[in-house]
C-alpha cells in the first residue's frame, strides 16, 4: 500500500494541470490495452493475425504522447518491475527477470526511439518475440510449476 501511495503521489506531483494528468492515465491505459493483443495471440496462435494490428496500433499512439510522460511512466514501471523482483528471492530472480524485463526494456525502447518507422519496427520485434511459441512454452511450463513453501518443502 505504501508503494502506491508513493507512486500516486509521485504521478500528482508530476502534473501541472488536469490534462497532463489525463496524458499521464490515458498512458497507462495505452500499456494495459497492449496486454489483450499479446494474450490473444499467445493463447490462441490462430487469432495472431487480428492481434497484431491491434498491437501496432496501440504502440503507434503512444508515439503521439509527450516525452516526458513517457519518460515518467518508464520509471515507475521500472521500479515497481524491480520491486517486484526483487520480492520474489533468490530461486525466482531469473524466471522474474526473463518476464518482466521483455515489456520494461520495451518501453525504454520505445521512448528513446524518436522515428515512427524505428518505433514500429521495436513494436513488431517485440509483438513476434512475447508471441512466439518457444516463449510461450517457456511461460506456460513456469506457471506449472507453483514455487515451493521451502520451510515445509510444500507447495505454497
């Protein structure tokens, strides 16, 4: 609670003015709505075809936001991607690291890329590499195995 009370405040502070703010939120929405093409064409291969389009065009209007709220987004999400690992111990740090690094690095990307060919070009990489079936396996076969209680030698 605490962090995103910090993450709430640090947003607020950041906005001059209710439209940046809006800039801000409507951002953050971009980023949730590009997890409904990519889950799409994950868990369903044959429906890739109609996700794609979906996807590019979702990276395309973050292309059309201001730079600094990109830049602002990119940190928190980067901390809270940190923080998040880093919660997860020592036996997670690598399966943490191979699925949230993809989507921060990503981003990062994306806002140091100031081409709208380059930015598509990121896009599409990104869209084929999170979509591919060798990655998804890679997922699925992570979900399967719950992680252990290692006081009790359990599952949690």
């Amino acid at each position: 609670m605490l962090t995103n009370f910090f993450i709430a405040v640090i947003f607020l502070m950041q906005a001059q003015n209710w439209s940046e703010l809006m800039v801000t939120v409507t951002m953050l929405h971009l980023i949730g709505y590009m997890a409904a093409p990519i889950s799409m064409a994950a868990l369903s291969p044959h429906t890739k075809i109609f996700a794609f389009p979906v996807f590019i065009a979702t990276s395309i209007i973050m292309y059309t936001l201001p730079n600094k709220d990109i830049l602002l987004v990119n940190i928190l999400l980067s901390i809270l991607s940190v923080s998040y690992t880093l919660t997860q111990g020592k036996e997670q740090l690598k399966n943490s690291l191979l699925f949230s690094s993809p989507f921060v690095i990503f981003l990062w990307l994306l806002y140091f890329n100031e081409v709208l060919w380059g930015h598509i070009i990121i896009s599409v990489l990104f869209f084929l590499l999170v979509t591919d079936s060798r990655y998804v396996t890679l997922c699925r076969q992570h979900q399967k195995h719950p992680q252990e209680d290692h006081s009790t030698g359990n599952p949690a």
